[in-house]
C-alpha cells in the first residue's frame, strides 16, 4: 500500500527538476519548494537520458546529412552530450578516479574527490572514457546512444535508495534516497525504452549490463569510502554508458 501510495504522489514538473539535476538545458528556473522533490523525481532519470539521446541522434543525422565521415558524427554527437550535461557525469568519472587510487584511507579519498583539482588518474579515466565511448558509437550508432543514455541513468536511482551516502553533503545526499518504488519505476521505464528501440535480446542484455554495472561501481565505493557520492553517480553513467554502447555494436 505505501509503494502504491507513492507512486500516486508523480507529479509531471519531477520531469522538469530531474532535467534541471541532470542537464544544463535552458529549463524554466524551480521554486524552493520544488527542489524539496529531489528524490520523488528519480523516476525521471531514464526519460531525461532518452531525451538526451534523441538530440544527440539528431546531431548525428545532421552532421551525416553534411556529409560528414562516421568518426566526426560521433564525435560531434559526444561534443553535444557534453555540452547539454555541463560535463557532470565526466566530472563525476575524473573525480572518482582519482580519490579512489589516489588516497590510503576514506576520509583522504573523500577530500581528493572534493577537490577541483585534476589529478593523472581524472585524466587517464577522461581520456579512456571519451575515447571508448567515442570508438563504440561509431560501431554502434544513435539507436544504441538513445539506449544507453537511458539505462546509464535509470540505475543511478537504484543505487541512491539501498546505498548509503559517504557524505553528509553534496548534492547527491541534498537530493536523498528516494523510495525504492520510485527507483524501481525508473529502470522499469528504462528498461522499457531500451525494448522498444533495440528489440527483446539486445535491450534486455543492456538492462542486465546496466544493472551488473551499478552493483559493481557501489561495492567499490562501498569498499573505498564507505558509500556513494554524486562523483560515484556520475561515474556510473559513464562505465554503464560504454559497456551498453559495445554491447549494442552491431
């Protein structure tokens, strides 16, 4: 009766705060009050990552429609997605690299990831990241972007309801540990986004990547900090996002 309680408690605007969370799209400013929602739009998540998708597909269409050769679309399309997230998720996979190998204890890989400097680590990961996605998408095309721009995010809400937060700051823990109804609602909707674009086999095998993915990035953050943090989040999309895109090349 609780889940199904709140599950009646969506609201349409969670789409446009999940957008504001995870985008830097020109979206209409929020109130203080509907920031409070953090964690009951984490349904949200995978709609925002296949919309994310869908601009980047036409960023590829376009930039064929120029006549461009297959590495320059993807790399166009990448620039795009970049673009359209602020770099929150490669921020996050920088971060991550460099606390987690880059300190002894929690407490000192928690202030590495809080620090905005770059270390080797931050650039080895940027570089194999970008790189990886980049040569996947060229093999693998939008369909698959559209894919794995969604189920990369429609297993982040998973993983803030079960896991605790190592912090007790950051906008990660400002958001909260939704209801697992919710989180639960999100990768049902990934799931089903994923189904209808790839078919039955090649989705369903990119859910159970997906999945595999974000339980092995928390039992790391679990062994290294004691938990999750936004970096941890955004460092999920980013390993979820090259596993579907080779998965999904053709």
């Amino acid at each position: 009766m609780r889940d199904k309680t709140v599950i009646q408690s969506i609201r349409p605007a969670d789409l446009l705060l999940a957008g504001v969370l995870l985008t830097r799209l020109p979206l209409p400013r929020l109130t203080e009050a509907q920031f409070s929602r953090g964690a009951a739009a984490v349904w949200a998540y995978p709609i925002v990552g296949a919309v994310l998708g869908m601009i980047g597909a036409c960023v590829w269409g376009i930039a064929g429609w120029f006549g461009l050769p297959i590495h320059l679309q993807a790399g166009f399309t990448l620039s795009a997605l970049i673009l359209m997230t602020g770099a929150l998720h490669e921020d996050g996979l920088a971060d991550t690299a460099d606390g987690l190998w880059g300190g002894h204890t929690a407490e000192r890989r928690l202030d590495i990831m809080k620090d905005s400097r770059i270390g080797a680590y931050g650039v080895i990961a940027l570089v194999m990241g970008i790189g990886l996605r980049w040569s996947a998408l060229t093999l693998s095309g939008p369909v698959a972007l559209i894919v794995s721009a969604t189920l990369s995010r429609a297993v982040l809400p998973g993983m803030m309801s079960v896991v605790p937060f190592a912090r007790s700051t950051g906008l990660a823990h400002s958001v909260g540990h939704p209801p697992i109804a919710l989180s639960g609602l999100a990768l049902m909707i990934g799931g089903a986004i994923a189904l209808f674009s790839s078919g039955f086999i090649a989705g369903l095998g990119a859910v159970f990547i997906a999945i595999l993915a974000a339980i092995g990035m928390q039992a790391l953050a679990r062994s290294k900090i004691n938990g999750i943090t936004g970096d941890i989040l955004g460092a999920t999309q980013q390993v979820c996002e090259i596993l579907i895109l080779c998965w999904l090349i053709s």
